[in-house]
C-alpha cells in the first residue's frame, strides 16, 4: 500500500475503514512525521489523538492486541524506510494535512464507549471547568471523573455528590498494575466484542491491582457540579495515576473508591474507553 491510500485511508472522515486499518495507517504517518517533520504541531496531535481513538475501535471489536501491536511495528519500520521528500510521501502528507485541519479545529468531541462516553472540551476560559469527563452513577450517588482545569489537559479529578450527605476523608484510584499483568483481564477473555460487559466484571483480581491516593480533597466547585447538584466533594489525584490510566487497555475499567468513617467504601467504576484519545485531543489546543 503506497502512501498515497494510507494517507486517505487515515481521513477522520472515512467511516467505511475499519478501526484496524485505521490505526495501522494513522501510525505509518505519524511515525513519518516524526522522521521526516511532515506536519504541524496542531495536525501532529490530531492524527496522534486519531490513531489512539482507531486502536480503542479496534480493541473493543474484538482485534487481538499483540495483532495491534504487530501492525504498529510493521508500520513504524515501513515509515523508517521511506523517502521523506518523494512524491508519495509529499502527496499523502498533504492528504493528512486537509483531512485533519479541520478536526484540529474542533472545541468539543465525545468518544463514545461501551458503557459510557467521555466528553472533551478544549475551550479556553477563565473558570475551570472540565476538560474530559465521564459521568457515573454508584447506587443514589454521584460521580463526575476526568481531567478538570482552565486549559489544556488539567489535573485527574473526582467530584462526587452524596445522596444522604456521607463526608469521604480520603478517596483512590484502583486500576491494574500493568507491572504485574500485561493483558487486561475481561470476562470474555480471548476475543469477541466486550459490548455490554459490566465495568464491575473488567477490573483484574487484587493481585494485580495498583491503587493511587488522592493528593487533595476540597469543597466541590461549582463549574464542576452538575446543575442541579449545589455541593459535592472533589479529590484530586497524582500525575502519575493520569499516566497510568492512559495506558490501559480501553476496554478495561478502573474503580474509584471513597472511604468514610467506620471503614466503609463506596466504589464507582469507570469505563477507561479512549481516555488516552481524549487526552491527545485536547493537547491540540496546548500546541
């Protein structure tokens, strides 16, 4: 396959292509640019937050992962050998460049998942406000989840509301520890679609689970409250647990956990979905 069909074959637009396909050839160019400095920084982050949300596509199809992974390999040794300044490549670069100038432009953008949906907004204003989220309920209580801040990405935070007026002192991130089990653990282990599946049942046992503290808790505030909720609590987590949750699997889920006198725990799951597209989405707007 010469540049040329990669490059429209990467088009955002190309609903026929399948998420497979999609991902191998947003790869070869973006592993070309990197080499041969064909784009933008904005046009760079657009195709590099596309090909995230084609793997997502992919994984959640049923494509096997060490089947990504190959394709990924082939692709980067294919954009290795190719000749940054020959037609194919000029010619498919500036394919890339119209098809993706416009999603560059985009403020806002929801990735649609199995069980839920993460919302990115990249608009720049003076209160915080969240810049991707996803929603959940956990018995009568509440969650908003993601990364919340004036602009670019903002820190990883957790803002729930309790129906009975319950205080958390502390809350954590569990997720797998990929240190300690390279494959996500899923019901439906060994291919097949994950549609469905409760998030509940996509978390590894506790052997290979990895817990992050909350670095700070505070008063919600209220541009990160839903409308009708007028107080909440919000816990901000590490960097580090951003990094981590971008590495999942999408298909995977992670549990946040608030913790209350008396040792009780109240547990809200969150789908991983394309969190790493969503992020790379919005660090088009930081470039």
């Amino acid at each position: 396959m010469g540049f040329l069909i990669a490059a429209l074959a990467a088009s955002p637009g190309l609903a026929r292509a399948q998420p497979a396909d999609l991902f191998y050839e947003r790869t070869v160019m973006g592993a070309a640019d990197a080499r041969c400095g064909l784009f933008a920084p904005g046009v760079a982050a657009a195709l590099a937050a596309g090909a995230a949300q084609a793997r997502g596509a992919a994984l959640r199809a049923g494509v096997a992962p060490e089947i990504l992974r190959e394709s990924e390999r082939i692709a980067r040794t294919r954009a290795a050998a190719a000749d940054c300044d020959s037609p194919d490549v000029t010619l498919a670069a500036g394919r890339v460049r119209s098809a993706f100038a416009g999603f560059a432009k985009l403020t806002r953008l929801t990735y649609a998942g199995d069980v839920a949906d993460w919302r990115a907004d990249r608009n720049i204003g003076r209160a915080t406000r969240w810049r991707l989220t996803q929603d959940t309920r956990f018995g009568a209580d509440r969650m908003a989840f993601g990364l919340a801040g004036r602009q670019g990405a903002g820190a990883l935070v957790a803002v729930a509301r309790f129906a009975d007026g319950a205080e958390p002192y502390a809350a954590r991130i569990v997720l797998r520890d990929t240190g300690r089990s390279s494959q996500p653990y899923l019901d439906r282990w060994g291919g097949g679609s994950t549609a469905g599946l409760p998030l509940a049942r996509r978390l590894p046992p506790n052997t290979a689970l990895k817990v992050y503290g909350a670095a700070a808790r505070a008063p919600a505030d209220q541009d990160l409250l839903p409308k009708d909720v007028a107080e909440g609590w919000a816990f901000r987590f590490p960097d580090e647990a951003v990094r981590a949750l971008a590495g999942l699997d999408p298909r995977e889920s992670v549990a946040v956990e608030f913790l209350f006198p008396g040792d009780l725990t109240r547990r809200a799951y969150v789908e991983v979905g394309d969190f790493a597209a969503g992020r790379a989405f919005l660090q088009v707007a930081a470039r």
